[in-house]
C-alpha cells in the first residue's frame, strides 16, 4: 500500500484538484472487493488504497510524509493480530500531528464499542458494513467542502 501520492490538496498543473486518497482496512478479501465494486459502479471520486491488516497499515503509514497520508481511513473493528481500536491506538500515537480522517466500520457493534469510539477524537464516525455508494459519497464530499474551507 505504500503510497507515493501527492497530497490531496495539491492542484495539478494548478487547476484540477486531486482526488482524495482513502485508505480501507479490512481483513476480510470479500469486503474489499465489494467496496471496490461500488466505488467503481457509483463513481465515488476517489483515490482508494486497501490492506489486509492494521500491522501492515500502520507500517506503510510510517513510510509516509505527513502531507502524503490518506485524507481519510475505514478501519474493520474486528480483525485478528491486531483490532480497529488497536490501530486507532497506534496511530494516534505514531502520527499525532496528521489530519486524517478515521471512520470505524463494522457489521455489528456491541454498546462498548460505541462508548469506545466516543473515546477517541480522530474517529469521526461509526459505518454500517457494507460500505455503499450511499454511504461514501456523503463522507468524501463533506472532507470535499472541508478541504475547500482550509484553503
């Protein structure tokens, strides 16, 4: 996933902006190929980048300039060798200065993961799995106009 991107904010040959990059982490291959199919049947304008596992995400991450981080991440809570939260942990810890947007996603929620989420300010939401175009284009539009408001 090691991503040698141009920020988001950039324009190239200074007139189109780019399109955001966003990072998905799910263990699960079935999921990822369905957020793909729906990012390329909806026409999400994105930039999409996926990993298997928080370990893996985490290390690319760390071979990135902080301007070259995906503007936003969908992180699985429930993953083996390491969890959602557990990556969230790392992050912010590893990247504390880095904007990015982080989403938890999950099929199912227990009321302590809700509570847990609300822990943490760099998690903007909780999503439903299976991420839909309904679903995205509402989020990447918003980092959009939030984007636009900075410059």
């Amino acid at each position: 996933m090691v991503m040698s991107i141009l920020h988001n904010t950039q324009q190239q040959n200074g007139t189109i902006p780019l399109l955001p990059h966003v990072l998905f982490i799910d263990d699960n291959r079935a999921t990822n190929y369905l957020i793909k199919a729906h990012i390329e049947l909806d026409n999400i304008p994105i930039i999409p980048h996926f990993e298997l596992n928080a370990i893996h995400a985490i290390d690319n991450l760390a071979k990135l300039k902080a301007a070259d981080f995906p503007d936003i991440i969908f992180v699985d809570i429930n993953m083996p060798l390491r969890d959602g939260f557990e990556f969230v942990e790392d992050f912010v810890t590893r990247f504390p200065n880095v904007k990015t947007q982080i989403y938890i996603m999950s099929s199912s929620i227990r009321p302590s993961d809700k509570e847990k989420i609300n822990q943490y300010d760099i998690i903007k939401a909780y999503v439903e799995k299976p991420l839909t175009g309904d679903i995205l284009k509402p989020l990447i539009e918003r980092k959009k106009i939030e984007q636009q408001a900075m410059n």
